[in-house]
C-alpha cells in the first residue's frame, strides 16, 4: 500500500471516529446526572420526585403524564423583570426546533403561583404563541416548587431583595421518559443552545431504541 | 492655512466625532442596562409578549408616543388579554432619552434622527 494511500485511510479513519464523538449521533448515550443514591444496597439513580401541578388549560399534570415523552423544563415567573425573558427566549427557539417532532414537550414551572394563576400562564402561553400540548406553563404549590427545583439542579430561593422577589438560575433541563436528569444548557446563554439541541435528538434516537 | 488653524481644525473634528461617540455609547449602555432584558440584545422581542424594536414603526416617528412610553410604562391590560407591561422611566433625563433613541433607530430601524428639543416638546405633552 502506498505511502499516500495509507495516510488518506488513516485520516479516513480518524474523520469516522471523530464524527461518532459528536453528541447526538446514533449510538451515542447521553450520562444520567445527578449521584446516585443507596437504600437497603440498591442503589437508585437521581430522578425527579413524583409532582402534581395544573397546567394553563387547567389540566392536571402529574411526572406520569409527561412520562410517554422526552420533556425541556425550566423554572420562571411572569413578572420576572430579570432574566426570565431571555431565558423564555430559548425555550420559543427549541420550541420551534422541536413543535413538529413527536414526544417532546416543554414544561415551564412557575415559582410565582400567588401571581401566577391558571388564567395569568393562559395568557403568557398565547402572548407567546404557543400551544399546550407542546409547551405546559405550570403552577402548584410555592414552597414544593422551590424544592422541585433542586431536583432539576436549578438553585431557586424567595428572596424579598431580588427582582421580582425569586432569585433563581436559568438553566434549561433536559428530561428522559423515566424522569432522569440528561442534559442541561444555560438559557442566557444562546450559544449553549446548539449543543442542547443535539443532546435533544440524541437522547430521541436512545429512546427510540 | 496657518498651522494653528490647521490644528485647530483637526481638535475640532476630533471632539465632533468623540462627543457622537459619545452619545451613541451612552444610549447603547442605557438599553442595554434598561431594555435588553425585555427586548433582546437584537430588538427581536418575544412575540406578542414583548414587541421587537427591530423595524418598529415607533422608531421612525410614523407611530407617535414612544417618548410617553418610555417616560410612563405601559400597564398591563387590566381586562387580562395581554401580560403586556413596561416600567416606567420617569428618572430618565432628555438628553440619556434621546441618545437612546438615536441608538435605538440607527441599530434598529431607519435611522430617523431625534432630537433634544424634539424629545423635550413630546415629554412636555405626555400625560402624566
């Protein structure tokens, strides 16, 4: 084999393993996040705990409806003059990526369920264009919510000095159907955004499996 | 021409184009201190939540009342039909609001300038 040959195999070869390191090709598993935990040694990976919530249709939505799909969440606030609406902005962006692609939904968890009611999210879902049987605005009880949020590996706390009285990130979570932790960009940050979407269509593909 | 005019001539276009320099930097520094939150870095807005500036008939005067509404806010609609809502400004000085005007309509629509004594008239006639 000559010398030229084998140099356009190998870089052949070194383009096909490349190719197959990036997220969202077929075969390749996103991690489950979070530590595991052990009872009575079994040992339990880190899902998000049961919940009950309604949505802005007034609909009652339990972690066992949204468990036929894949789901995007984040935690926000309708009043949040901070970075609730730059966040909201990527969610509309893998809104859009994803409306026609079946078994991914968003979920928007409210932290601020005194203000906002099931009529105020009825509202924001069609200022902002967007359909509940892809995008759920939830709301429920406050200080569950605050603790649903850990689970999410989003820091949100009731603070009187903050803007809008929450102090919370702007992480974007990607959840599986058994309710596991996959994937997570930050929702300020546009640029993370790619990324996610391929981590999106790689955990389709495992789920298809 | 005498060197002095000469250099004279230089400082003055120097300060000219500094003091535009100016004034475009502070109206980018105020939107993006008080509206980029809202209404994105490129003025793209959130649909109906938030209306983008990008090509905003507000910004080249054929819709009037945007200095009233930067001064007042916008409440929300207390019929509930829309989460529409803006602060109010009533702190910002003429000229801070005109040199975020002047950013807002070269960065975002067709570059109508405004003017101090323009802005000073619209403030005066707003409502309070």
């Amino acid at each position: 084999m000559g010398a030229m040959k084998k140099s356009k195999l190998i870089l052949g070869a070194l383009t096909v393993l490349a190719l197959s390191c990036q997220p969202g090709s077929k075969g390749d598993k996103l991690p489950v996040l979070g530590n595991p935990t052990t009872d009575n040694g079994v040992t339990k990976e880190h899902t998000i705990r049961p919940f009950t919530y309604f949505s802005q249709d007034s609909a009652v939505i339990t972690n066992d409806s949204l468990a036929n799909g894949i789901y995007i969440a984040d935690f926000f606030f309708t009043s949040c003059p901070s970075i609730c609406p730059r966040v909201m902005k990527q969610m509309l962006r893998l809104h859009d990526e994803f409306k026609n692609v079946n078994g991914v939904r968003l979920v928007s968890f409210t932290l601020d369920p005194k203000r906002d009611s099931i009529g105020k999210l009825s509202v924001y879902a069609e200022n902002i264009g967007v359909k509940s049987d892809k995008w759920l605005f939830l709301t429920g009880d406050k200080d569950f919510t605050l603790d649903l949020a850990d689970d999410y590996f989003v820091a949100a706390l009731e603070d009187p000095s903050a803007p809008g009285g929450f102090d919370h990130s702007g992480k974007i979570i990607l959840v599986d159907k058994k309710g596991r932790v996959r994937s997570f960009c930050e929702g300020t940050d546009p640029t993370t955004i790619p990324d996610f979407i391929k981590d999106v269509h790689a955990l389709l593909n495992e789920e298809d499996k | 021409m005498k060197k002095t005019s000469k250099a004279f001539l230089v400082l003055t276009c120097l300060a000219l184009y500094h003091s535009c320099q100016d004034t475009f930097t502070q109206g980018q520094r105020i939107y993006s201190t008080l509206c980029a939150n809202c209404h994105m870095d490129d003025g793209s807005g959130l649909n109906d939540l938030i209306p983008p500036l990008k090509g905003s008939r507000y910004l080249n005067g054929e819709k009037e009342g945007i200095v009233c509404i930067i001064k007042n806010g916008i409440r929300a609609d207390s019929l509930g039909l829309t989460l529409k809502y803006m602060p109010s400004h009533q702190k910002m000085t003429e000229v801070e609001m005109t040199n975020l005007l002047n950013y807002l309509s070269t960065t975002f629509s067709s570059g109508k300038p405004w003017t101090l004594s323009e802005i000073k008239t619209l403030k005066k006639n707003c409502k309070p």
